[in-house]
C-alpha cells in the first residue's frame, strides 16, 4: 500500500471522527458547568458569580485552567496557587458527560432527538450527583426539567420526528405528543407519591424522599407513560441489586439510606435510548411464551 493511500485513509478517519469529536469536546464543557450546578445550587449560590475559583483559597481559574478535563491533568489535581488538592469528581463529571453525549449522538445520530436528549441527560446527570451528596432533588432542576420535558416532547411530536412514536404506537402531533407527556408526569409523581405514602406507613417511617417523585413526573414528561414504567423498574431491579450486594460485602449497612435519585436516572437513560426495543423484546419473548 503507497504513502498516498495511507494518507488518504488517515484523512477519512480523522474526517469521519470529527463529528465525535466536537460532541465530545461540547459534552465536556457542559460537564464542567455542571459541576458549578451540582456544588452550587444545593447551596443556594449564584450559578454564574463569582467565576469558577479554588475552592480552598479562592484562587479565580485562569482560561487554560478552566479548560475541562485538560485543565485539571495539566495542573496534576492541585491549585496553581495554594497547591491545594483538587478533587478528581470534577474531570470525571466532565468525561462523564462527554462520554454520554458521544453514546446520545451514536444513538439517534443528527436529529432534533440528541439536542433534547442530550439536556435530558444533563439534567438527569446533575440531579444524581446532587442526590448522592445531599440525599436531596432541588425543585429548580425538577421543575424546570419537566417544563422542557412538556415542550421538547411537544415540539418533537410536531416535527414527526419522535422515534419512540411508531415503536410504541404512540399517537403523533403536538397535541397528542403534549397530552401523553402531561399523562407521564401526571402518573411519575402519583405513583412515587403513592408509593412514598403506603411504604411510610407500612414501615413507621419515610419510605422515600419528596423529591423523587418529582424526578420521576419530570422523566414522564420527558419520556412518556410507558417508558415512565419501565425506568422506574430498572431503577427498582438495578438497586435492589446494588443494595443486596453492598449489604453482603459490608459497603451498606442494613437500615442506611441510600439516595433512589441515581438509580431513576439510570433507570430513565436506558429507557430513553433503548427503551423500545426493550418493550418490544418483552412483548415478543414473554408474551410469545405466555400463548
């Protein structure tokens, strides 16, 4: 194979890779204001002053210091000026989003879907952080994710554009699309709130967190009735896994409460991207089976 034909190949690759990129690098950066949301809002400071800074000695991050990911490995995790230790959340939020916006982009390619999905997953993102850390859901997040839930799902239903639509034989149009995202709000905060109710009398105790039903009528609106149900039972199955075997290993003790936030999340990632195709494997494998 010439020198010419290897040049041309690495040009395709890098050509065919740049749509990757930029996704990554704009997930990054999204990732980094996050970790503003995620420290700040629970505190109830400012999300845009003061700038991004140490938070030891109040140092203002220069721009090749606020670079995400880069500025923190560049830095080798300490401040420029107190040399104080930076905690490695910060760049692994920041990866974190970038990789979920490059799985969102892969998913549903270039479509009106990955720009709604990938602040869908911001949200879902910067709520599971703020849960694992506060054991709280801030009505901010919840309340404004699911307005943009009601509207993103209208305006996709309006463009035809839902590809949830035909796989779940969901009704299409704004009104419809806005009626069924009403519908799933409607049923994620009765349900949770129903379930909040019966288990804290069941148990003498609070059962489960406020906020989790309103995490869960914001990821109805966004998802829909349907998929609203099965996140909240992988969101189920996946922590009753982790808690059985975080008690057997001696990482959770038996009455500690654990943060459910996280796990709605994961529960309604999935949902969102391959939700679907897991109904339709449900409806053909068991109910084949059933008759």
């Amino acid at each position: 194979m010439s020198t010419l034909t290897h040049l041309q190949i690495l040009f395709y690759r890098m050509i065919a890779s740049a749509p990757l990129l930029l996704v990554f690098a704009l997930g990054a950066a999204i990732g980094s204001f996050l970790n503003v949301v995620i420290y700040r809002l629970p505190e109830g400071l400012s999300l845009v002053h003061p700038p991004s800074r140490c938070p030891h000695c109040g140092h203002q991050l220069g721009p090749t210091e606020n670079i995400p990911i880069w500025g923190w490995i560049r830095l080798k995790g300490r401040c420029k000026s107190c040399k104080a230790s930076i905690s490695p959340r910060y760049p692994l939020v920041e990866a974190a989003t970038a990789l979920l916006f490059v799985l969102i982009f892969s998913v549903t390619g270039f479509s009106w879907i990955t720009l709604g999905y990938w602040v869908f997953f911001s949200w879902l993102l910067a709520l599971a952080m703020i849960d694992i850390d506060t054991q709280t859901l801030p009505n901010p997040l919840t309340q404004t994710g699911l307005v943009l839930g009601l509207v993103v799902q209208t305006v996709l239903a309006w463009l035809g554009t839902n590809t949830s639509t035909e796989l779940l034989g969901l009704p299409s149009g704004p009104i419809e699309g806005l009626f069924y995202s009403i519908l799933g709000a409607v049923l994620g905060i009765w349900l949770l709130g129903a379930i909040r109710l019966f288990g804290s009398i069941a148990f003498g105790k609070p059962a489960m967190g406020g906020g989790d039903a309103k995490l869960a009528a914001m990821m109805g609106a966004w998802l829909g009735w349907k998929l609203l149900l099965l996140s909240l039972f992988l969101a189920a199955l996946v922590g009753a896994l982790v808690g059985s075997v975080g008690i057997m290993v001696g990482l959770i003790r038996r009455q500690q409460r654990i943060p459910f936030g996280p796990f709605l999340a994961l529960g309604a990632a999935i949902s969102a991207l391959w939700g679907p195709q897991l109904i339709q494997l449900y409806q053909s494998f068991f109910l084949s089976t059933a008759f």
